[in-house]
C-alpha cells in the first residue's frame, strides 16, 4: 500500500516537482499542481482540470491508497493536467 506520507512529502516538495499516480486497473493522474490533491487517511482526491484553465478542476476523482502501484515524476514534456492518459472506467 501506498502511504499517505509518501504523498504528503511529494505534495510538499519545494519547488514542486510534478508527477504521475498510476493505479492498478491502468489509470493514471498527473499532478502539475499539488492543489490539484487532497489527502485523506486511506485515499487521495485529484482534481482533474479544466483543459485551457490551469488549476480550474471539471470533476474530483478519488484514489484509494491502496491502488497506488506507483508514482513516477513527470518530464517537462507532460500536457497541463491530471489526466493526461486518464481512463474513466464503467
């Protein structure tokens, strides 16, 4: 599992170093903001942005910690947003 301190400390990093939440059914979140995350006890909200408004969230998408199999920084190449390669399941 995934810890929510590990999340906190990238959260908190300054300067902000942008990064990627994959989960375990393949979707994933870039987070180039940490505004654009909150935590809780046992998972992590992660506000999906508008695409031409920075930091203007369309929807909130809850991950449990638990499905975290990894976060990965994102290069300077990465599109604004959280949701670059995010696929809605359903």
């Amino acid at each position: 599992m995934f810890r929510v301190e590990d999340m906190r400390e990238r959260l908190d990093k300054r300067p902000f170093e942008p990064f990627r939440i994959c989960l375990t059914d393949g979707r994933t979140y870039d987070v180039n903001h940490p505004d654009l995350c909150m935590l809780g006890r046992t998972t992590v909200h992660v506000g999906v942005p508008e695409s031409k408004v920075k930091r203007l969230v369309m929807r909130i998408d809850q991950c449990a910690l638990v499905h975290i199999v990894r976060i990965e920084p994102i290069n300077g190449h990465a599109k604004r947003g959280a949701s670059k390669t995010h696929r809605k399941s359903g």
